[in-house]
C-alpha cells in the first residue's frame, strides 16, 4: 500500500474517539486492518471497520463501533441495551464537550 496519510492522532482534537471505516465493495482492492493502521499511521486501540456505505445495515454496524468506542474511550456508563439513540448520543456528545480543549481563537473547527 503506497498511501501515506500521516499520523491521525495528530489532528486538532486530539481527544476526540474515532474510528476508521472502510468502504468495501464488489471489485474493490482489499487491505488488511494492520495495513490501514500502519498507513495512516494511528494507535492499536483505534478499531478499523469494514462496511459497505451502499448497504443501512453496514453503515449502522460503522456507527454502532463509532458509539462503542467513543463510550469507552470517554469513560461513559454504558447504557442499558433498550436505551433511546438520542440519549445514547447526548451522553457522548456531553463527554465531548468535557474533554475537548477550545482552539486558540476560540472558534470550533471541522477539518484537519
């Protein structure tokens, strides 16, 4: 695998959980997680995923890793399996805004 990101765990909001997912589908060339990991160059504990974005479920399975691992990387209590998705979704964003240092100019920013 020729592709070099840099490392990941370089951006602006260092504290924020993430997750790679990668879009697999029919034809499409197949990388193994370790060779993901290595070229975009993140932590062992960050989960590399696959999916396929044209089907709901997959996309859902991508989500539900994303929601997992935030929970966890944050220090949440987990709640309980019959919990709405709003409220699972409140409590992370609420984490967020706890762990997450404002940026010099005190603006938010959303890109690299």
């Amino acid at each position: 695998m020729t592709f070099r990101a840099g490392p990941a765990t370089r951006r602006p909001h260092r504290n924020t959980p993430f997750i790679v997912a990668l879009n697999c589908f029919d034809g499409a060339r197949r990388h193994e997680a370790g060779e993901i990991r290595q070229a975009l160059d993140i932590d062992a504990h960050v989960p590399v995923v696959m999916c396929d974005a044209r089907e709901r479920e997959s996309c859902r399975d991508a989500l539900a890793a994303l929601v997992d691992h935030a929970i966890a990387q944050l220090g949440i209590e987990r709640p309980a399996a019959n919990e709405e998705p709003a409220l699972v979704a409140s409590l992370v964003v609420e984490a967020l805004g706890r762990t997450r240092a404002p940026s010099p100019s005190g603006e938010s920013s959303c890109g690299p």
